[in-house]
C-alpha cells in the first residue's frame, strides 16, 4: 500500500509551502469552491480585483498614470471587467520598452523575475510579486486536479531541459526536491529510437500516476508505443501543454497511456487555461487573470470574438501589483465558446482550442527528429545576451542560429560556448554555426518564427 503519497498530499507538502509562508493548499481549497460559481458571481470577482489592480497600477506606476491621465480615466471607472476596453492592448513591444514604467513604486515589490522562452522569437521578462506566484501555483493544481493529478502522485514530466545549473548547491537541491515531490523529469527533445526506448524503460520503472508532458512530445513517445505493441500499463492520465492538441495525437497518447487533458499557459502568467473531464475546450483560470480573445478590424477597431471565433489571446493578470500586464497580447490565437455551461458544472469560461503554437521538427545529423522547442528552452535563460533569435534548418541539413546580441557585435564567450555543446547534444551530427545579424524581420503576418525547417520546393 502507497502510504507517502496520502502523507504528502496531506501533510508534508502543506506543512511545507506554510513553513515557506506560501498560502498554496488554502488558495487551492478555496479555487475548488469558486470554479463552482455562477459565471456571473466569477465575473463580480474578477471585477473586485480589477479594480484594485487598476487603482495600485496609477497611484504607483508611471505607466498607467500617464495612459490614464492621457484618456480622461480614473481608477474608480473600471466598474466592471467589460470598462477593461478603454485601454489599449499590450503589445510585446510595449511591454519590453514600458518595462520600468510599469514597475510599481510601493510595495508589494517583485521577488521573482523570469524571461519568457520567446515563442515569437524575441523574449519579454516578467516580474512579480509573491501574492501573484502563490496564486499561479494554486491555478495550476487545481487545473492539474481536473486530470486527477494530486498533490503526492508519482509524475512522470516529459518535458525539455534547459541546461543544468552551474551551481552544484542548486542542482542538489533541485534533485532532492523531485525526489521528495515524486517527479521523474525525462528529457522529450530527442526522439530518436534509443531515446524513446530509454524513456519507456523509465516509465517502467517509475510506474507514474500521471504524465505531464509537452503535446508533440507525448504525440511522439505514444506513436512509438504503439507501433511496436509495447504498453503493459493501466491508464496513466496525460497532462499535455505548450503545443497544441491535435486529434491524431490525442488518440494515439489515450491508445498509448490513457486519458489526454490539453492545457495552455505561457510563462508571464503561466496556466491560462485547462481540459477538465468533458474534454470540451479549456476552462479559463478566471480567479488568477481575466482572458480576452481579440479580433482587429480592418479599420482598426478592435472587438471581442464571437462564439466559435478565432481572436488574439489577451492578459490581464488580476494580482501582479509589482509590475502591472493589463491586456498583454501573448501572440497566440485562440477559439472563443459561447455562454453555454460546461457538462461538469463549473462556471469558468472556456475557450480553445489554441492555434499558434506549434513547432517545427527538426534532424540531426541521423536524420533523427528533434523537436525545435529546444532552443526556445535554451534562450529562456539566456535572454539577458540576446534579444532575438531565429534558428534555422537548411535543406542540407546544416542549421544555422541567427542572433540579434544583447550589447556588442557578439556573444560572450561562456554563453557562445554554452550554445554549441547545447547543439551538439541535441542535434548530433548537424553542422551548425551562429549568425550574427542587426534585426530578424518578421512575417508579412507579423510573427517571428523561432524555428524555420526549409521545403524543398514543390
């Protein structure tokens, strides 16, 4: 009988994140209660932190001060989440350059800063406050929750690393955690057969409850799975993000393991939204942030999407005080549903699926397929050297990084160096070199690719 996982779902991991002063397992008790609420009774919610939000974000940044002052609005007119329209969206390019403008003068102040992994090719970096973080982990248990995912379970992560931290301290402490929390992380960008053999043997042993996993990745591992007969397990649920879903991909992950629940997220607010039971669409994570889907008419009006709509994904994260996003403009596209509820009975609004989201395949040097995630994982820690980066892959099969440096005409040296073992252990056999460019121009479409794999022409 499994005795440690009951203990930490009910003991340790509590006793744990309070002893860290992290309000994680009351914030996730009292989401389980509100996803119940009417859609109406989430909406007030969302209107009572929006206002506080909006009242911090002008007595206390420059930023929306000025934006404020400049349209004739005060705090107090933001009544309701539908007034969020009398601001204009954030772009990325605005939030870069508005960076310290948006940066709280009073407390709570940011204690955590990330760079996003710079899906459009050109990383923003993030800061927030502790009331914000605590938030973002509750969300993601409980979206989590919905696959029957709890606190305690073995979890098999499929995942892509990034590299290894050069601190021994922090690598210990890192793999004493996973240890203690039951996750097995698996590295998912090789795909060729010996490291999908190697990631079945370690399934094996593990014997996860749960597999988180990216949805290329999980697509990849199933295929192979099924291709040679291999499962000899019960159902494992599959928790799928940062790519999207396809059908094809989803039957073979539930042939494979069990049932597949999509989710989506980025790294600036992290789970926007999660596949409950009814596996129809995503439920929102309304508590945490207030998600709009944006279409932009040819005369520049800009309107929510219509039921069964494609719209521009916008965010506003209801509790980052310290450094305001108020309709950040994530670069994903996404469908909008109707006001119909839901068949498990939650109230949250749903939207999906995602579009926008998937990336090129890439070879090594066998031929092997990579999944070009890989350099999305490298430039998320490396952001503060580079502000731009495309890779590409040539019909040859050579591959070359272009990069846009942070400061100079180069990369510094450990981070150069960093980037060609990072390659070399990824894309073996590949020929590969870094380019050194003023700009990387984006698509008549206005997006960046970060990964371009060349056709041959047809």
């Amino acid at each position: 009988m499994d005795l440690y996982g009951p203990l930490l779902e009910k003991a340790l991991f509590p006793a744990f994140e309070a002893a860290r002063g992290r309000p994680t397992v009351p914030l996730l008790r009292y989401l389980q209660g509100t996803e119940r609420w009417s859609p109406e009774q989430l909406r007030d919610l969302q209107a009572g932190f929006l206002r506080r939000l909006i009242r911090h974000a002008y007595l206390h940044t420059a930023y929306y001060r000025e934006l404020l002052d400049d349209r004739g609005l005060r705090p107090e007119d933001f009544d309701s989440i539908e007034a969020l329209a009398q601001l204009p969206l954030l772009d990325r390019d605005t939030v870069r350059t508005s960076f310290d403008a948006r940066t709280s003068g009073a407390p709570p102040r940011w204690v955590i800063q990330k760079s996003t992994s710079g899906t459009t090719g050109q990383p923003v970096v993030v800061k927030y406050n502790a009331e914000s973080r605590h938030w973002r982990d509750a969300t993601r248990w409980r979206g989590y929750g919905w696959a029957s995912y709890r606190i305690g379970m073995r979890a098999m992560h499929y995942w892509g690393a990034g590299p290894a931290s050069d601190s021994w301290v922090k690598r210990q402490k890192v793999m004493i955690d996973r240890v203690l929390k039951r996750d097995l992380y698996v590295d998912c960008t090789p795909r060729g057969e010996t490291a999908l053999t190697e990631a079945v043997t370690q399934l094996r042993k593990f014997r996860p409850q749960v597999i988180v996993a990216y949805s290329a990745g999980a697509a990849a591992l199933a295929r192979f799975v099924n291709d040679r007969g291999l499962r000899d397990w019960d159902d494992i649920p599959v928790i799928v993000g940062a790519e999207r879903l396809w059908p094809h991909d989803r039957e073979s992950i539930v042939q494979a393991f069990g049932p597949a629940f999509e989710t989506y997220g980025c790294r600036e607010v992290m789970l926007i939204g999660a596949e409950c039971e009814a596996h129809a669409g995503m439920h929102t994570s309304m508590e945490t942030m207030i998600v709009e889907l944006i279409v932009r008419e040819p005369d520049g009006r800009v309107r929510a999407a219509k039921p069964g709509e494609t719209g521009e994904v916008a965010i506003t994260d209801l509790h980052n005080l310290a450094c305001p996003m108020v309709r950040y403009i994530t670069g994903d596209l996404a469908v909008a549903h109707g006001s119909s509820p839901c068949a498990c009975g939650r109230g949250l609004d749903r939207i999906g699926p995602i579009e926008g989201r998937v990336t090129d395949t890439m070879r090594d040097g066998a031929g092997n397929p990579v999944n070009g995630l890989v350099f999305n994982i490298l430039f998320g820690v490396m952001s503060h050297v580079a502000r731009k980066f495309q890779v590409i892959q040539r019909l040859d099969g050579s591959i070359v990084m272009k990069v846009v440096p942070n400061g100079g005409d180069q990369l510094p040296e450990k981070e150069y160096r960093a980037i060609h073992e990072f390659a070399a252990k990824y894309l073996p056999g590949a020929v590969f070199a870094i380019e050194y460019v003023d700009d990387i121009p984006l698509t008549a479409a206005g997006k960046r690719k970060v990964v371009v794999v060349e056709k041959p022409a047809a």
